[in-house]
C-alpha cells in the first residue's frame, strides 16, 4: 500500500512497483522477480565459474611475474580470456571440458597489466616454441634504450614456465631464467628452459620486465607498480598424454630442489558434478509429499535376473 507524504512524494509499493525517495526526489523500482532459469543457462554459468576458478589458479602460480602491480580490469579480462578458450572446444559439451581441450591461442599474448604492455615496453619480440616437451625462447638483440622504463640502474627480464594439470588439480614451476640488462643491452640469442614437463600437462610461460634502484641504505630495490609492470603469456602448450619427452630434467638430477608441485589452495568449481546434482534434482519425481504418485523403479538391463522357477503359457 501506497501513501503520499506532506511534500507530495509515495512511499510504500502498489501492485509490483515501489515508490520511495532519495535525495527528495521520487524514486521508483520495480519489485524483483524469480526469475527461472533454463538447464542451458545454468549450464553456462556452472561453466564460467570452473573457468573463473582456473584463472585464478593461473594468476596465482604467475603473480610473482606482476608483483609490482596489475591495472585495475586484468581480473575481469583474464576470466574472460580464459572463458573464451574452453568455449572454443566444440568437441565436447558444456561441463564436460576445461583448460586441457581449450584452444589456448587465445591465452597467448594475455597482459597482465594493460598500462605497459609488453610489446610497448620491449621492442624486441620474443619467439617461442616447443620442440620434443622442451621450450626455447628466442630474443633478438636490442639496447637499453630498446626498453621504455622508468629512471632505473638496470633491469631484470624475467622467463617463468609453469606446468598445470587440473584434473589431478596441482600445479608445478619448472624453469625460472633470468637476463640482467644494464647500459650494454643484450646480445640476443636462445634461451632453453630445463624441466621435464608432465604428460596430460598445460605449459604456460611468461615474460616479464622487472627495474631496479640501488638505494644507499636499502641496497637494490624493484620500482614496478600498477603503472609500470610488463608481463606477458608468451607460450601455451597441451602437454600429450602419450608425448614422450627426451629432454633430461638435469635441475631435478641434481637435487636442487627447485621442481615441487604445489596443491591448489581453494576449491575449483566442478560443473559437471553439479550439473549432475541439477539433473537429478529437476527431474527425479518427489516421493517425499504425502499423496505424491508412487514411481516404480526401472531394473536396468545390465541388472536384469532371470525369472526363477517354471513359467506358466497362460
């Protein structure tokens, strides 16, 4: 019910609309509604949550590359880059695929910080490749001048592989390369990453720029920041099931312990289970009302038992 107060202004709700007053102004809202969804609407956003999930399983393995800063959108934009490539998948339905049959072009070339891109922060392109599970990244030769940074005594690029399997849901780091460039720039070359990449795996690697200070007192110091921080997917690869890898992991031979893999730290959404609590909730008959139809169950046939005893003609 309705009622206008002294200055001419409804408060309360007629029918599905409610008045009220912000600021002495007159406000009105439409009440909410339930509103049903279909089985392929929620579906779809069972799927985008198993996706939102990966993403964020990936930000976290990677957040050391942008430590210093990320713009402000880059969740929003990774979660849909990530969506965007399980969707890609049209051999298997919604729910039923994730990051290991996605088309991963659309991961490569992700920034993780759109205010210095890397392509605009290093005119030098990286190239990388896979070749019998071992990654190779050339760099051509550039100056320092090549780098469009902030006032810094040097800087540091930086190469990191990281190998996921989320179906065993963990993760594992298996290079970190490092180039300092200071007033000589870098002569280029190939650079090999070491690290035996697990079969059934997703390979992403990352480049990153990182600029540092020499303070007096505190020694050297990173000046990245939300401004500043040039990080980019470089390289994404499917590791086979059935791949076979010559490439020795000569870090793990020599025990220098830098191969772990890392438990996932949160739960990520499996839509196919719940799409399967969906399913059986939507259409399995309630039996549990007084005067609901009692359903017989149906025997299936793997199930069936022959009839025991003899079986009258009549």
């Amino acid at each position: 019910m309705g009622k206008i107060d002294k200055k001419g202004i409804i408060h309360g709700g007629v029918d599905d609309v409610s008045y009220r007053s912000y600021r002495g102004q007159q406000i009105v809202q439409m009440k909410a509604r339930k509103v049903k969804q279909t089985i392929a609407t929620r579906e779809s956003g069972l799927e985008f949550g198993m996706c939102a999930s990966t993403a964020r399983v990936i930000r976290e393995a990677f957040h050391r590359t942008y430590k210093g800063g990320y713009d402000g959108p880059m969740i929003n934009r990774f979660n849909s880059v990530v969506q965007s490539a399980v969707r890609a998948c049209s051999t298997k339905p919604r729910c039923h695929r994730n990051l290991h049959d996605a088309d991963l072009s659309y991961i490569r070339g992700f920034q993780f910080n759109n205010n210095s891109p890397l392509d605009k922060v290093l005119k030098a392109r990286p190239d990388a490749i896979m070749e019998t599970g071992v990654v190779r990244v050339f760099l051509p030769a550039f100056s320092r001048e090549d780098i469009k940074e902030k006032v810094a005594n040097y800087c540091i690029i930086r190469l990191l592989l990281v190998a996921f399997d989320f179906k065993k849901k963990v993760y594992r780091y298996l290079d970190c390369k490092e180039i300092k460039i200071d007033d000589n720039g870098f002569d280029g070359g190939n650079i090999e990453l070491e690290g035996l990449i697990p079969q059934g795996s997703v390979a992403l690697l990352t480049m990153s720029v990182h600029a540092y200070v020499n303070d007096v007192f505190d020694g050297s110091r990173s000046i990245n920041s939300k401004e500043w921080s040039p990080s980019e997917i470089i390289g994404a690869w499917h590791m086979s099931a059935s791949e076979k890898q010559e490439h020795l992991d000569r870090k793990d031979l020599n025990g220098n312990g830098f191969i772990v893999d890392v438990d996932i730290p949160f739960v990520i959404t499996d839509p196919l289970k719940k799409l399967k609590e969906l399913y059986k909730k939507k259409y399995k008959p309630d039996q549990a009302k007084a005067g609901s139809l009692k359903v017989k169950k149906k025997v299936p046939e793997d199930e069936f038992e022959l009839p025991k005893g003899e079986i009258s003609f009549s």
